[in-house]
C-alpha cells in the first residue's frame, strides 16, 4: 500500500533576519498521470496527483504553486523566503482526490 | 501482394536465423550453456577497466547528480522511521515484537548487517536479512511472515541494516559458507538467456561502458547501498528486485524472491564488497 503524504522540510541550521534562505521539501506521492494502464488489467490507473501547494510565512500566504502531471513521484521542491521575522512557516499540499497533507515548521531568524 | 509478403517474411526469418546463428557462434568459443551440467565453471573475462577509471567515467558522466538527489532528499529515508515502528510494534501470538529481543528500537543489532548474508545451520543455506526477518516472524513470533518488497519488509531490512551506517561490510565465507558461496560465483558467471549474457559479462568485462545511456556500474560498492530507492521505480526496492530487473532485460528466467541462487549469489557479490562501508538507503537512477 502506498504511503502518501509523509513530509520532509530541510531548513537551513543557521538563519540572519533578513537573510533570503531555500526551504527543501519532499513529499511522497504516487502523481499518477492518468495515462498509466496497469501491466495485469489492462486497464487506466486513474489519474492521483497534487494539484495545488500553497506556502503561509505566518499569516501571509507567500507563494501558491499548481502542479499538474508533469511533475514526478515523490515530489521534490525548493523555494526561497527572506526570513526577516520569527513566525511559522506552513506548506499545504492538496491533491485532485480532496487529500490534504501539510506540515509546519518554526522559521527564528537569528 | 501475397507472393510479395511471403518473401519479405522467408527473408526477415533468413535473416534471423542468420543473425542468431552467428552470435552463437562468436560465443561459442568461451560460453557455457545455461543447463550445462559443467555449472561450476567460471567464465574467463577481462575486467574493462580499474576501478579508478572507472569513478572518472561516473564523475564525467553523472558528476554529482546521484549525491545532490541523496542529500536534497531520499524518499526511502521515510522507511527508516517506519521500520523503528515496526520493530517496536507487537506482533504475533506470542506477543512479542523485535524489540523484546533486540532491544527497544532493536538497538542491539547494530553492527549484525555487517556480517549477512551469512551461512545458517538450520538453514542448510545462507540466510539474508530479509529471510531472517520472516524466520524470526515465523519461528520467534508466531507472526505471519511478510511479503518481499512489501512496504513492511522493505522498511525493516532497510532500518536493521541502518543500525550498521558507516561500518565496514564483513561476511565470512569460512567453512559452511564455502560451497554457497562457489555457487554464487557460478552463478554470476552463468550465461543465461536469449541474449546468452551472464551478470559478469556486463559488470566485469564492459563495466564502465554504457547500456541504455546508463553506465554499467563496477563490482565495487554494489551492494553497500541497498536496499535503495530507484527513480526508475519511483520506490524503494532491495537487491534481489535489482537482479530480477537485471535478468528480465537479458531475457532470462527470473526466481521467486530469495531463492537459493540469488542467495548465494548474494552471499558472492557482498563477499567482493566486503571493506565497503554500509550507507542505506541508497538513491540510484
């Protein structure tokens, strides 16, 4: 069975107010295009991918991605925040089936 | 437009007869049928290149895109986490877990990878660390045991042999382990196939050399990162999934998982490893 939805966030150790820094993340998920026929069945697996990630710095929504089929198993992503004060950072993946997987992490800009 | 097809037909089979009566031929010399009963023979090949030529051809080719991608993010470190789970959970109608003998966290195997695959008694064959798993499930625990390459057996082999990171491969091929381990050495060196290839054709004598825009990778650091997750397989798989993938695309059969042959040849391929440090999971294309 699949395990959807497990989330890894790489922050960097050592954070200056002000400093523009790369958030990594990983989630697994199967992305599946839709265009896929199962080897046994014959039949189309159906289409199971993320199809919106939106990323909140405290209360603001900062960054907002759409995501189609193009983008691969287990997702790999980096983006920058300028990290100018402490607050949360939230990343909210939602797929095409209602699944919802989100993680927070705490931003201290030294 | 019947006689046309015909002859197209008798001279595309002409061909191929052709075709596979020389190929056989230029082997012929040195290949040793799949059933041959002359199994113990070992092929004499060349190896293409030192192993250092061969780290530039991998440093040329890919540079650091294996490491970046291991570094960045591992999808199977995920199962390093669940196979910890595992080993604390109990199972079974003997209402132990791994734990209840290993430890919490089965903190007292660190170190065993090191030494599997390794010669068992009651076995009467080499014991890998997915066959010792369902052996302790089955015998210890009275669990049912679990299914290779199933999510709960790959994040358990990959969390016991975790418990080893950084330390050097060390299996023996003393006494019992001997036998088995000739007979993975045959079996590395078998032709099989339609294609009549052997696993030491591609990885002795053309390592190095490129197979799908790939580069065949050396004997060296074979084993030392598996179980690993793939691109390829958008999951994490172990070995003995790598050999199967390896024997399909040569055309030949493939055994169930854990097989005595691929056991063995296991036993082989980690024995040549042996002073390679162990750093699961690995990432591989």
């Amino acid at each position: 069975m699949p395990r959807i939805g497990k989330i890894k966030i790489r922050v960097p150790r050592s954070i200056h107010k002000g400093e523009v820094i790369a958030i990594k993340t990983l989630i697994t998920h199967p992305m599946e295009t839709g265009f896929r026929k199962d080897k046994k069945t014959k039949k189309k697996i159906p289409a199971f991918y993320i199809s919106d990630v939106s990323m909140y710095y405290g209360d603001t929504l900062i960054s907002r991605a759409d995501w189609t089929i193009a983008v691969s198993t287990n997702p790999f992503m980096t983006f920058y925040v300028k990290a100018d004060k402490t607050a949360p950072l939230k990343i909210v993946w939602k797929d095409i089936r209602g699944g919802v997987y989100e993680k927070t992490i705490q931003i201290k800009p030294q | 437009m019947i006689k046309k097809n015909n002859l197209l037909k008798t001279f595309v089979f002409a061909a191929a007869l052709l075709v596979g009566m020389g190929t056989s031929s230029f082997w012929a010399g040195k290949a040793i049928a799949a059933d041959s009963k002359d199994a113990g023979t070992i092929e004499d090949l060349t190896p293409s290149m030192s192993y250092a030529e061969y780290q530039k051809r991998y440093e040329a080719y890919y540079g650091d895109a294996t490491a970046q991608m291991a570094e960045e993010g591992n999808p199977a470190d995920f199962l390093l986490d669940d196979g910890k789970d595992l080993a604390n959970k109990v199972v079974g109608s003997k209402g132990k877990s791994c734990a209840s003998c290993h430890g919490k966290d089965a903190l007292k195997l660190k170190g065993v990878a090191t030494g599997y695959p390794k010669y068992n008694a009651a076995l009467g064959g080499i014991m890998t660390i997915p066959l010792q798993i369902n052996t302790c499930l089955k015998q210890a625990m009275g669990a049912k045991p679990l299914k290779y390459e199933s999510y709960d057996q790959l994040a358990l082999t990959m969390y016991v042999k975790s418990l080893s990171n950084g330390m050097p491969i060390k299996v023996s091929i003393d006494g019992p382990a001997q036998p088995f381990y000739k007979k993975g050495e045959a079996a590395y060196y078998k032709r099989q196939g339609q294609l009549n290839f052997s696993c030491a054709i591609c990885h002795v004598q053309y390592a190095g050399y490129k197979a799908r825009s790939n580069l065949i990778s050396n004997n060296k650091h074979h084993v030392d990162h598996w179980p690993s997750y793939r691109l390829k397989w958008g999951k994490t798989g172990s070995l003995q999934r790598r050999f199967r993938g390896c024997l399909k695309n040569m055309r030949a059969k493939r055994q169930p998982y854990q097989s005595e042959e691929y056991r063995n040849m296991e036993l082989y391929l980690t024995y040549i490893n042996n002073g390679d440090l162990i750093q699961v999971p690995g990432m591989r294309m």
